[in-house]
C-alpha cells in the first residue's frame, strides 16, 4: 500500500524543497510540480511532490490521517488487516 501525504512547503532551493509536517521536516524533489512556491500545501510521495494541494483540501486529507490514525489505536480499526 502506498501513502501520499500533504504537507506545507517551507523552502524552495531550485528543484529542492523542505516541507513540513508536525514538526517534522522532510526535503523533497519539487520536479513534477515545478510551479509549487513556499507556501503551498503538496503531496508527497517517495520523496517527491506529485501535486499542489489547496490548504482547505490539505487539511481535510490531514483531518482524515488523524482520525484513521485515533481509531487504529484505540483498537477500533486496523489498516493491516
């Protein structure tokens, strides 16, 4: 299974960008959305950025990780099985 997940662009460094999620701090590859700017929530997936997501969608998608991730462990769900 594969996972794609919004975070918010920081720093643009020519093809380089650091995003940002949680506190977490990842540098990706910005050569599939090259008109990305800091600022922007993207997708990441594999170290790249596959798309520019607008903040109201990015965070709908945030919200939905979050209470998958609430139920998984309070034993209500399972995304292994």
């Amino acid at each position: 299974m594969c996972l794609a997940i919004p975070m918010k662009l920081l720093e643009v460094q020519g093809v380089r960008g650091t995003v940002e999620l949680g506190g977490v701090r990842k540098e990706i590859m910005l050569t599939l959305t090259p008109d990305a700017r800091i600022g922007d929530y993207v997708i990441i997936h594999a170290g790249y950025a596959i798309e520019i997501l607008d903040e109201e969608k990015a965070q709908e998608t945030l919200d939905l990780l979050r209470e998958i991730s609430e139920e998984s462990t309070d034993g209500t769900a399972n995304l292994l099985s």
